[in-house]
C-alpha cells in the first residue's frame, strides 16, 4: 500500500476519569471511518499523566483495550497512543498500544521513564520496541519522555545493505509514532526533537500531544504535529485547540528520498536493541 491515511486526534484529557475519557475519544473517532487508517491518541488517554493513578491500571485484556479493540474492528482502523498497564505480579506499565482491525494488539511499554516527575519510583521500564507491519508499512511507537533519546529509536540499516546488498527496504521503519502528555513550557523541545527524529532517521513523524491542565496544574498546549522525512511539518494541531486532522503519506516518495538522497549508507553501525 503506497498512501497511508493518518489522523491527529488532540485533545484535553479528562483526570482519572477512563469512562469519560473513552466515551470523548470514541466520539471523536467516530467520524474516521473510511477517511483514515490510523488514528494516534496522546499518551495515558484514559487517565492522564498521573502518577498516583495506578490504581486505575489494567490487564492487556482489561476494559480499555478491549473498547480500543472493538473501535478499531467498527471503524476499520488501525488506534495508537498508550495507558496505564499491570501485569500478574502487580507491575505497572506506561504502556503503548497499536490496535489494528481483526489484528493482535501490539504493546510497547515506555522505556525512558520521567524521573522529574517521579514515573520512575512508580513504573517499570520497558525493555523492547517492536517493529509494527501495517497495510505494508513498517511502524515504530514511542512514549513522550522517550522522543528525547535517539540512540533508542536508531533506525537501523538491515543487515544485506550495511554489507553492501541493494535489495529490499534498507531501513527499519517508514513512520515513527510518538504519543505524548508534554508540558506547555517545553513546546519548543516536543517540536524540535520530532522534527529532529524525522531527519535523522529518513522517515515520517507523527507526535500527538494532549491539551489542557492536568490534576498537577501541569498545562499542556498540543502541537500535534507530523513532519515527513525533509522536517517539513505536513500536519499540524493548533496549539489549546481540540483537533482531528488527517493527512495522506506516501511511501513511495519516502523510498524515493531515500534511495535520491542515500545518507543511510554512511550511518554507523549499531547493535540491534
């Protein structure tokens, strides 16, 4: 599949509340349907960042990834952002999710946790960070506090093209998806590390942000924002304002760029993570 229909859905967040939470965000995705393949909420969309909240965290097969399941079977698309997870032995996850139609759920539990604010007493790091395949693009999903460490995120040179072989996708990822609850004083850093990410690993970039004040009085402004592989920003939700913003991405001018503009071929080589 050549063009890939993805949205923007910003929006504020409603504390600790996962029903009203679900019950907005199913309204705004509503509409999606037949005009987008892939939806990106912002980070902790059913709670907000909050780290006394994890109380409210659920099972892989708890409430909220079954209705994110059951929206993306109705609507036909695919859902991303993340939310708060546990696992049997009580360990609790900021954990990332990319929910395709009739598909197995992909998780991708954050791996850099915000120490500032205390994540890190609180959770439990993630350790990997799956390549996603989706209607023939391959897909990578960070979390917010993630977006500041490239080395994590490296996309890598497969193994037939660093040893000089020109078949095949030379890269790991065509879109890297990152779903953030990133404050309103550091706006300048979220914009300028997505568009970094996008340059520096010849791909699309698509960071949603959430709006509005938190239950810290943490404010948060959006800009949510998709560059493609030139840091050209190719949509973009105005900052304070609910938006649902869908642009097309075409892979075949990303291979082109690539193939045009081969800079991959000098990258380092690094260990596979």
């Amino acid at each position: 599949m050549d063009e890939i229909r993805v949205s923007i859905v910003q929006s504020a967040l409603v504390w600790e509340d996962k029903a009203a939470n679900l019950r907005h965000f199913y309204e705004l995705l509503k509409p999606l349907r037949g005009q987008a393949d892939i939806a990106v909420l912002p980070e902790t969309f059913t709670t907000g960042f909050s780290a006394t909240a994890c109380e409210l965290a659920e099972t892989n097969d708890g409430y909220t990834v079954k209705s994110i399941q059951a929206w993306a079977d109705e609507l036909d698309l695919a859902i991303a952002g993340s939310f708060l997870a546990k696992n049997a032995v009580g360990e609790v996850f900021n954990r990332g999710f990319f929910i395709a139609p009739h598909a197995t759920p992909v998780f991708v539990d954050k791996r850099h946790l915000f120490r500032i604010g205390g994540e890190n007493k609180l959770l439990t790091a993630g350790a990997s960070c799956p390549i996603i395949a989706y209607k023939g693009w391959n897909i990578r999903l960070i979390v917010c506090y993630d977006l500041r460490f490239p080395v994590w995120m490296r996309n890598r040179v497969a193994g037939e093209y660093a040893a000089g072989e020109h078949t095949g996708s030379p890269l790991q990822y065509d879109l890297l998806i990152c779903t953030a609850n990133w404050p309103h004083t550091r706006d300048y850093i979220w914009t300028t590390l997505l568009q970094a990410r996008a340059i520096e690993n010849w791909c699309y970039v698509c960071g949603v942000n959430r709006i509005g004040e938190d239950g810290n009085g943490v404010a948060h402004a959006g800009n949510s924002t998709l560059f493609d592989f030139w840091g050209k920003a190719r949509a973009y939700a105005e900052a304070n304002r609910e938006a649902v913003i869908t642009t097309n991405l075409s892979k075949q001018l990303l291979l082109n760029f690539r193939e045009k503009f081969a800079m991959w071929r000098d990258a380092d080589v690094l260990p596979a993570l």
